[in-house]
C-alpha cells in the first residue's frame, strides 16, 4: 500500500509556510534549518509530485493555482495538528499567550490589563512582545493584536478600533498651534514606519499640504515619547494617546481627526479551536476597546 504521505510531513510543512508567506525565510525559521534545505525540501517534493508547486518571481515564490487551491487544507491541517498535540500533551488553560507590537503592549495594554486580571482572576496572560508577524498556527501562541487592514491570510480577524488619528503634543508646545497651518511652525516629527498619512489628515482638515521639518525615528515608541517631551507634533491613533491625553502628558491642539483604513485587530489562525481563556478576552477587548473610542470622541467635542 502506497504511503499517504509521498513527500515527508516536514517538506509539506514548509510548502505550506513559504505558501503563505513567499519566501524562504520564515519556513527556515519555523522549521529550525537554513533557506538552503527549505529550498531544497521544495524541489524534492515537486520532483517526487511531477509538477511544479511556486513560479519563482522577482517578488519571491509564488504558489502555482494547484497548490494555491488546496492551501487553506494543508493550512487547516497543520492547525488542527497543533491543537491535537497541544491537547495530547495537556494544553495550559490558564496561561494565555498573546503577541502584539510593543506601541499597543506598553501605550494601552498595560495600562488595562489588571481590569482584565481581577475579571478572570483564573488566566494568568502571557505577553510575546515584538515587531514581528508571528505565525498563529504554532501551538504556543493563542492570539495575538495587529495593526494594519485586517487581511492577513489564514487568520480571522476582528476589529478592536484605532481607525481614528490626530496630531497630538506637549502642552507647552500647543500654544503656538491655533490652526492647521500653525504645524508649518513648529517642530514636526516623523515616524518611518507609521501607517498614518499625514496627506489624509490635511485633507479632512481642508488644508492643503505644507512643508513641515522636525525630528526623525524609526521606531514608533521612541517617536511616541518624543512627543511627549516637546520634541514635536506626531500623528497618533486614538486609542494609543487616549491615556497621555487624559493624565495631561499629551493635547490634542487641532479638533481634526482623520480615518486611516487601517486599526487595531484581534487575530486568531483561521480553523482554530478558540479555549476558553481566548474567549474570555476577545469579549473583554470587544468592551475596552470601545470605551477608549468614546473617550477619544469626549475630547474632540470638549
């Protein structure tokens, strides 16, 4: 009888990655060895299958329509296996853990997460805090927040707000800013890797775009306490200066907010089982979350 399994279940497994991500990269990273062997389990498995499974492009490896079709199978597949190994080994329900950028982990989540600590007093949360998309089949990893459209592949995603943005600073240096064109004065900082566009908020402010000059980082973090050292005007979601806004660290000088398409979301892999504790806080976000948009909104009309 012929094995069901005609390519190895480590080479299938690093189809399935590089599918879903278009490169070498991660599938080496998951799987513990170099690009090298990723590549080579590939040609193996399309020699031993008789068909090519990626078109190899400028823009990196992309899946063929055959194995772009069965993807969500094989994605299903390794996800249910987590699960079956997490649950043959006894998975921890009490510990969640949870991945997220380190803007939303030290801007809003600390800052709330004891009201969800005395509300489940049972879940003990643990928190992997990084730049990286993490992938949210591997079993060790629950749940985790992403900034961006919520269209990752392979994962369901709910909104938990954020969409809305505002240029916030220091006190001191609000003074000097009475109208949107009052920003071409003062010091203006720029985050490299900000998803909010500065061109969208002069148009909802009916302003056309001005030259503005300050201070440059590429780490969101940094440019977020740059801010509130008077070092500059930043555009902010909501949600991430509602709690400087309200201790009186930051102000809002301008009441102009902007919808940027994009927010924060609550991301789980596609297919999965969602346990309890995972449950637990998506509700607990679904209530938060919307409290920190109204008192955004509270301030814009103070």
């Amino acid at each position: 009888m012929g094995s069901a399994f005609p390519i190895p279940l480590n080479a299938i497994r690093a189809i399935e990655i590089v599918a879903r991500r278009g490169s070498l990269a991660p599938a080496a990273e998951e799987l513990g060895v170099t690009p090298g062997a990723v590549s080579q389990h590939i040609r193996r498995a399309e020699a031993r299958l008789g068909l090519e499974l990626f078109e190899r492009t400028p823009r990196g490896l992309l899946p063929r329509p055959a194995l772009r079709d069965i993807l969500p199978q094989l994605s299903a597949g390794f996800v249910a296996l987590a699960d079956g190994l997490a649950a043959l080994r006894g998975s921890d329900e009490h510990t969640l853990t949870l991945t997220m950028g380190n803007v939303f982990a030290s801007r809003w989540l600390i800052w709330r997460l004891g009201r969800f600590a005395a509300g489940n007093p049972g879940i003990e949360v643990k928190l992997v805090v990084t730049g990286r998309v993490l992938d949210l089949t591997r079993s060790d990893i629950d749940c985790a927040i992403r900034f961006g459209r919520g269209d990752w592949p392979d994962a369901e995603a709910e909104l938990i707000g954020g969409e809305r943005y505002t240029p916030v600073c220091a006190p001191a240096l609000a003074a000097a800013i009475q109208a949107p064109a009052d920003l071409a004065r003062v010091p203006v900082i720029h985050d490299t890797s900000t998803m909010l566009s500065w061109d969208a908020w002069w148009a909802a402010a009916g302003q056309p775009p001005l030259p503005v000059n300050g201070p440059t980082f590429d780490d969101p973090a940094l440019a977020f306490d740059a801010a509130i050292s008077g070092q500059g005007v930043l555009l902010a979601v909501d949600m991430m200066s509602a709690d400087a806004v309200s201790d009186g660290r930051l102000v809002r000088p301008l009441p102009i907010a902007a919808t940027s398409g994009v927010g924060y979301w609550f991301v789980t892999a596609r297919g999965r089982r969602e346990p309890d504790k995972t449950r637990r806080f998506r509700e607990w976000l679904r209530q938060e979350g919307p409290a920190s948009a109204h008192g955004y909104v509270q301030q814009l009309r103070a």
